[in-house]
C-alpha cells in the first residue's frame, strides 16, 4: 500500500519541527493510519503508537468508551470519535491524535451508507470532528484507503494552522 509521499513528508516535517507527538485510535481503518505513520520519514520522533479496537468491548476497555452509549449507535458517532481521541492521546501521552471509527461495508446498522467520523485532539482538546460519506458502492478496501488519505489531508491542515500561530 502507498500512501501520498509529499503528505507522509509535510506531517513528518511538521512534528519534527513543532517536536511534537501523536497516537492513533482507529477502527474502521484497521490499522492504516498506524501503517501510514510508520512509513513517514523518522517515524520514531514523533509517532508514539497506535491502536486499532475493532469492537464495542475493545473501545469500552482500552479506550473508555461509554457502552451504553456507543451500544446506541454501533460505535460510530462524533461523540465516539471524540472520545477515542482524547483517550488514546492520554494512553500514549502525546500532543495529538487522530481517531477515526465507521462502516467499510454498507451494513443494517450504517442504513447501509459508508460513513465515518474522525475527531483530532491537540493537547489534551478536540480541535476538529468531522463526518465523511462515500458512495455505498465503494468497496471496503478502498473505503479504508480513502479515508486515511482524506483524513491524513485533513491533520495537514490542522497542523499548518497551530504551525502559523506558533509562528505569530
């Protein structure tokens, strides 16, 4: 799998220069925004790790996750997201994060759209949620393949904006 190189390098560039960190709590994408981070270029100075919980009990456990909650909605929600960020950024103990959770494959449960929902965290705040739809006849590969890229567009610009404050 490649991902876009110029975007691996900004985000790269940008954590380094900011000496910043991040985690991952992803769902959905099983893995691919780990996978993406291990890619970018002194990967070790600023990625501290990821985790991908699949399931309701996973996100309950690992990232505290209110079940009754989460049981209403399959997991997948802003309020979920949000809560996977700020909790996989507090697990790791880094400035960012990034968490995405929703549906590869058009299900009962998504009313058979592809959707998800990814939430930034930065020091310790939700700094963006969004929703993002695919046309349901995409496949579930590249469902998870779009959402890390647009996703991963999405943090650049996010880091750009603290990187111009930070700047003034």
């Amino acid at each position: 799998m490649e991902f876009q190189e110029n975007l691996l390098n900004y985000i790269s560039e940008a954590l380094i220069t900011t000496n910043e960190t991040i985690s991952i709590a992803e769902s959905v994408t099983s893995g691919l925004f780990q996978l993406a981070f291990s890619q970018m270029p002194n990967a070790g100075m600023f990625y501290k790790g990821g985790i991908t919980a699949y399931n309701l009990a996973q996100k309950v456990k690992l990232l505290n996750v209110d079940y009754d909650e989460a049981s209403l909605c399959d997991c997948v929600s802003e309020k979920i997201a949000e809560t996977m960020a700020i909790n996989v950024a507090k697990m790791f103990e880094t400035d960012w994060s990034i968490a995405v959770t929703g549906y590869a494959n058009p299900i009962r449960n998504s009313t058979f759209k592809l959707y998800s929902y990814y939430s930034f965290s930065y020091k310790g705040e939700i700094i963006l949620t969004k929703k993002l739809e695919l046309h349901p006849k995409t496949q579930a590969l590249e469902a998870q393949q779009y959402y890390t890229e647009f996703i991963l567009g999405c943090f650049k610009s996010e880091i750009t904006k603290v990187l111009i404050l930070n700047n003034h």
